[in-house]
C-alpha cells in the first residue's frame, strides 16, 4: 500500500475474524493459487472497471480513504461503491503517520471517513497501513516502545468503535526494525507484504498472516493480494 507520496498498500484475533490453518513455507505457493484473490488499490489506479475485475476472478479489495488526518482518497467513494456494485466483498485502508498525531486521532479520522466495519457480509475491518516512512525517517522518529504504543492507541480506538481489531498491514523487516518485533498484537489479523514465491518470515506474535501482498503488479489494478482460506470464511 502506498502513501499520498508513492503509488496503493507498498513494501508495504482469530477470534475477531475467521482464520484459516497457519500458511507454512511448504504450502505458501499453493496458497497464493488456491486463495480468494484480491486487489489493494487507491486513486493512483485511476478510474477502475470493476466489472472487469469481479470478472477476472478477484473476491475482495482493500480501498484506501484516509492517510494522517489531511488526506482523503479522493477515489475512495467511486471505488467503494463500483467494488460493491460489483460483488466484491471490500474494506478500507488507513495509511498511518504515526509522528503527526496520536493512534486514537487517525483512528476516529478513518472511522469518520469510510473506515468503518459493520456484519453484513461483505465488509472487511479497517486495514492500519504501517510501514516506511515515505518522506522522512524509517520509524517517524519513535523509539520501539512509543510505536507499539502509538499502534495498540490505534487498534483499541478502532475496536471500542467497531468491535472489531483493525487488520495490520506491515513488513517483517519493518516490524522488527520499529517496534522491535513486537508479539503484543495477536488480536489483530495481519497483512504481510512480501513479494516472492513464499511468504517467508512473519513478525512476532503471529504463526500465520490472514492476508498475503505477493506482488506490486499483476493482471489486475493495484498491489496483488491473497486470503489465507476460502471464500466462505472470507465472507465471514
């Protein structure tokens, strides 16, 4: 997933959402062919033919509305409802700033614009985007400590408000080089981006990832994307 800066989510529980048996190195290929496809995307995709997409095969899509708390997706709405109209079960995406507010803030931001998760099927919970820096230091400037705390002020705002944990989206070398690979948020299910043939290495705290970014560029819009499971527990 990108920022306002870089083109859609870049290189870049179980109990709140339903989880498939954990991915293992033996099995991460043929999970990437066998998962209900997906597509993360934002306004830097254009204008999307989402019949198109349903068609060539993709079940689900993470959207991006909000970055900081000054930046909506000014594609976001158009997305939303061409995904929807189309069959696609979707959610949104908030690409955080972790050094310009608090969690809490940027969690009531994306709440307040199309970050919100409801139990009808076909709405994924909020996606916290948390990785590189795209215009300063990798970390934003926090120590270890203040990142985790920064993230669990996030995730416990969207979950008081939703009652659901946000998915986190991150990279295991980012992970461990900001929080100092922190296993305090196994509630949340994660998003691993990873662009090669196995998944690899997961951050601490998680034995398997709900969702896989496997590639930058494919034949659909956006960063490519695969759920760990089926489509039924997709829609659940």
């Amino acid at each position: 997933m990108k920022s306002l800066l870089v083109p859609c989510l870049s290189l870049l529980t179980a109990a709140q959402i339903v989880l498939a048996a954990p991915v293992t190195e033996d099995h991460s290929l043929q999970r990437r062919q066998s998962g209900p496809k997906g597509i993360d995307v934002s306004h830097f995709q254009g204008t999307i033919n989402w019949g198109s997409v349903a068609a060539n095969g993709v079940e689900f899509v993470f959207i991006k509305a909000t970055e900081g708390t000054t930046f909506l997706d000014p594609n976001f709405s158009n997305n939303y409802v061409g995904a929807t109209n189309a069959g696609l079960i979707r959610g949104a995406y908030h690409f955080a700033h972790p050094d310009s507010s608090s969690g809490a803030t940027q969690a009531n931001y994306f709440l307040a614009h199309g970050g919100g998760w409801t139990a009808d099927g076909i709405t994924l919970p909020g996606v916290l985007d948390i990785e590189y820096n795209p215009n300063g230091a990798e970390c934003y400037g926090l120590s270890a400590s203040a990142m985790v705390t920064w993230i669990e002020d996030f995730s416990n705002t969207y979950e008081s408000k939703t009652g659901r944990f946000p998915i986190i989206y991150t990279t295991t070398d980012w992970w461990k080089t900001c929080t100092g690979n922190s296993a305090a948020f196994a509630n949340n299910p994660l998003f691993i981006a990873h662009y090669a043939s196995s998944i690899g290495t997961l951050p601490a705290g998680w034995s398997f990832t709900t969702f896989w970014q496997f590639a930058d560029s494919g034949p659909n819009p956006g960063d490519q994307d695969v759920f760990n499971g089926d489509a039924a527990s997709l829609g659940r």
